[in-house]
C-alpha cells in the first residue's frame, strides 16, 4: 500500500541502477504513495492498480515492455499480464506475496496504512475502506490472482523467492510450478549472492530482447 518508486532503495539491489544500462527502466509511485495521490473508494481494489499501470503504459506509447515486481509488485504483475496479456514479454517477480497462513499480517498492514490515509483525506471513513481492505485481502493465493490463472501464464517468469511472513518460500515455488515459463531462485538477496542474482536477471531479461542476448 506504500509502494512507491524509493521503495528500491531499500531492495537487496535496486533495478532502476541495475539494469538502466541495457533498458529503459520506469518505476512509478502507486495510488497514494509517494508523489502519487488518488481519492480512495469503497470500489477500489486490484483492479484499481491493474488501470493505472497500464494507464501509464498507455501514456508513454509502450507497447511491449518487462515487468519487474518487488512484493505487492509481483502481484500487480500478474494483474497487467491477466489484463493485457500480449504487453508483457516476461516478468521478474521478486518476494511474491500470498496467502500462506498470514492473513492477519496483511489485515494490520492495510489498517495502518488507512489510518495514515485518514489523517491525509478529509472524510475518509472506516466505511470506505473496509471494502477496500475486503477487496485486496479476503482473496486466496496471490490476492490478485488465483490458481487457474497462474496456471495459464506463458510469460517467462523469473522468480525470485522470499521467505518470511509476507513473502512465504512456498508462494514462491507454488508460482513457479504452475506457471508454464519459470524458473526460481531461492538464494539471492544474501550479500554473496546478491551480485549473481544481478547477472542472472540481466541475462535473463536480455534473452528475451533478441537484439540483446
């Protein structure tokens, strides 16, 4: 719900450095985080994030593009490939979030956010956002996208996985055994592998830019 471009600073790398010098990079601040800002509906939902992602996309003329999602970000990921599969030519999902007895943990987190939103929105009210948290949260998986669909996913995905209360190991492996295209990395972020992790996602991104590999 913070999501904002900074955000990856305080990633094990940031791929903005990394990788801007085989790719043009965009990171954007999400509805109501960073420099984005956004009225708050008992509407919105995934699908609110899904719009403006591909709203941008839209804007900038961006046809076909990698994605790269850290945390909720891997989520949102699978939303723009679900809405508009052809744009997505492969995707780098690192700590995928899901449910994986932690449901409570995402609760807390929606909660503190909103009552930073309340103090920010005139008028904002518990009425609103319950159905806000109900939409994100309440659903199984990956929140964003269940099973079935994952299961369909030809884009190559490559997972790198996290392994505490947000990110659980097992959401990571359960993506990559249902998705037709992945391949996962388990050991990434520690300071000795953290380099090789760089080297592999840029190859990896690269290979699907014929140009490039």
């Amino acid at each position: 719900m913070r999501s904002s471009a900074d955000t990856w600073e305080r990633s094990p790398f940031d791929p903005r450095l990394e990788l801007s010098a085989d790719f043009r990079v965009i990171a954007m601040d999400q509805r109501n985080a960073g420099g984005s800002t956004a009225p708050v509906r008992a509407s919105d939902g995934w699908q609110s994030y899904t719009s403006d992602q591909i709203a941008l996309l839209d804007h900038l003329e961006i046809e076909s593009c990698h994605l790269y999602g850290g945390c909720i970000g891997c989520s949102y990921a699978f939303g723009v490939m679900e809405a508009d599969p052809g744009r997505v030519t492969a995707a780098v999902l690192q700590s995928p979030i899901g449910l994986h007895d932690n449901r409570a943990a995402f609760y807390e987190m929606f909660d503190g956010w909103a009552d930073d939103m309340k103090e920010r929105q005139d008028g904002l009210e518990d009425g609103t956002l319950a159905p806000f948290r109900n939409s994100m949260y309440n659903r199984d998986f990956l929140f964003n996208v269940g099973r079935d669909f994952v299961r369909t996913v030809e884009t190559p995905l490559l997972i790198l996985a996290g392994n505490d209360l947000y990110h659980p190991l097992p959401i990571a492996r359960e993506i990559a055994a249902l998705a037709q295209n992945a391949e996962l990395v388990t050991e990434w972020k520690e300071p000795q592998n953290v380099r090789r992790a760089i080297e592999k996602t840029r190859k990896f991104l690269r290979a699907k830019i014929p140009s490039l590999s």
